[in-house]
C-alpha cells in the first residue's frame, strides 16, 4: 500500500497537467483560499521569517506580503503540476530568457557555467533552458525521500534535457564531463537549507544565515564562469529570466568570494519583490555555533 498510493497520486498529478491553464488557475484561487484562511500552511513560520527579514515593516505591510506570497505560492503549485505535459512552445511563450547570449558568449570561449539561482519566482519552469542555451545543462539536486515521487520530479525535470546529478556525486560527473571536453552549465538553487557543520556563516535578510558554499567550491575547481539567473513574475503564468555575470572564473576569487556576491544578489532581489520567494521554507532553522564568526 506505501507503493500503491505514491503511485496513484503521481497517476493523478500527470492527469491534471492536461487541463487547460484557465482551469489550473482556478484551482490556484481555490489552493489560496484553502492554504491561507482554512489550513493555514505554514502561515506562522512565513509571518514570522517575514518579520524577521524586515523588522522596519509595520504588521499591515507584512500582512499584505504575506497574501501576495500565498497567492504565487499556489500559482507555483498548478505551474509545477502543469511542467509535466506543457509543450515547449507552449512554455517558450510564458518563460521568456532575456539575454541567452551571457551564456553563449562564455560557450564559445570554451568555459563551463555555474548558474545560480534560488527559489524565487517559478524555478520549475527552467526545464526549457537546454533548448535555449548551447550548454549541456546539468541541475544540482538532493533525491526526495519518496522514490516514486522522486522518479516523477526527476522525469519532469529533465524531459527537455536536462541531466539530473545527485548533489553527494557531482564532483564526480563534473570531472567526468571535464575529461571529455563537454562543456556544461550546471544550475544550483543556492538558498537551500546548509547543513548543521557548514562553517559560513553570514548575514541574509537580517538573519544569522549558514549558507553553502558547494556552488563555490565546484566552480572554483572547475575553473568556472558564475552567473546568477534571476526569474521575475511579468503577470500571471508569464515570467522573463535574464542572467547577470558575477564571475569570470571562480578560480580568481578570494576565499567566499563568490558565495557572498551571490548570496547577496539574491536578498537585492528578494527586497525588491519580496512575495515570490519561498517564504514557507524553514531555511533558518540552525543557530550559529559560537565558535563560527560572521563572515
């Protein structure tokens, strides 16, 4: 039975990718409704990171961001379910990449990208990219406990080419790829949640925030490129990416460099339109150890 009901739910997850997105935005108003005022998903821990991020914000304004986050929180779940069966025109119309060309400027002097991002806007949609960059485009990712879910967020994920590689064996497939002379863009959502024995530690949205430094460590071994892609909601169902060049080669940077010019691109970005990025993830459930200083 642990089987069978993973199975059935995927079963039905594909089912509604056919509907229309008139009849998915639907849902999403419904979802809203059911998240925000019924079940309250989450709803402490986003009011209480959203205090925390902007302690200058009266409670009227954090309420007015927390609703506008619940609205494209559910937007971002009928988008995720639909990445299943959308066609490629189809998304090519929806998720617009306004400067491809950052990437393929680097493809063509022979250097590999680490592409940055974080979980901000609607990152699900960038299963197109390998149909608009030159790049074997390579997604960083922690495997879902459940497999059955597991195989269909990697099937999804990959059906326009991507090429899903496990986080604890990228260093691997990176030298692999290397060797060969592939030239690759690899993409990490950088916001994830560190691990307790990360020793970086610095201040994001006016929090003692551990981050990662992975992203870093391969670029910089690599001989990397580091670009941040930035994904903004135009309107409903309609964002436009456009990537900025941080770095030209990590290997030239200073120790930590490139995690905190990257770390901080991305609270810019989230202090600019702070309603679509994952406010709902418990991203700062570690506490920094004494003997780890603020970097």
């Amino acid at each position: 039975m642990k089987k069978v009901l993973p199975r059935i739910g995927i079963s039905f997850l594909k089912l509604l990718g056919y509907a229309p997105f008139w009849l998915l935005y639907f849902w999403a108003d419904l979802i809203y409704l059911v998240c925000y005022y019924l079940v309250g998903y989450r709803k402490k821990t986003v009011i209480q990171n959203l205090k925390n991020s902007f302690p200058e914000k009266t409670d009227q304004e954090i309420r007015e961001i927390t609703v506008k986050f619940y609205r494209h929180f559910a937007d971002l779940v009928v988008e995720t379910i639909k990445a299943f069966q959308i066609s490629e025109e189809a998304l090519n119309k929806r998720f617009y990449y306004k400067n491809p060309e950052v990437l393929n400027e680097f493809y063509a002097q022979g250097r590999s990208v680490a592409l940055l991002s974080g979980h901000y806007g609607n990152w699900e949609w960038t299963v197109s990219l390998p149909k608009i960059i030159k790049y074997q485009v390579n997604v960083i990712y922690r495997p879902i406990q459940d497999e059955t879910f597991d195989r269909y967020m990697k099937q999804v994920r990959s059906r326009f080419g991507m090429f899903m590689m496990m986080a604890r064996v990228s260093g691997r497939n990176m030298l692999e790829l290397e060797k060969s002379g592939q030239l690759s863009a690899t993409y990490y959502l950088t916001d994830q949640t560190a691990l307790k024995d990360t020793d970086y530690w610095m201040m994001f949205l006016n929090q003692e925030t551990a981050v990662f430094p992975g992203a870093e460590i391969m670029s910089t071994k690599f001989r990397q490129a580091v670009v941040f892609m930035d994904i903004q909601k135009v309107r409903r169902g309609c964002y436009e990416v456009e990537f900025t060049k941080l770095f030209d080669d990590a290997s030239t940077t200073n120790k930590y460099e490139v995690t905190k010019a990257h770390t901080k691109f991305l609270e810019e970005i989230i202090r600019k339109r702070p309603e679509f990025w994952l406010w709902s993830h418990k991203r700062w459930k570690h506490t920094r150890p004494e003997s780890i200083p603020l970097k």
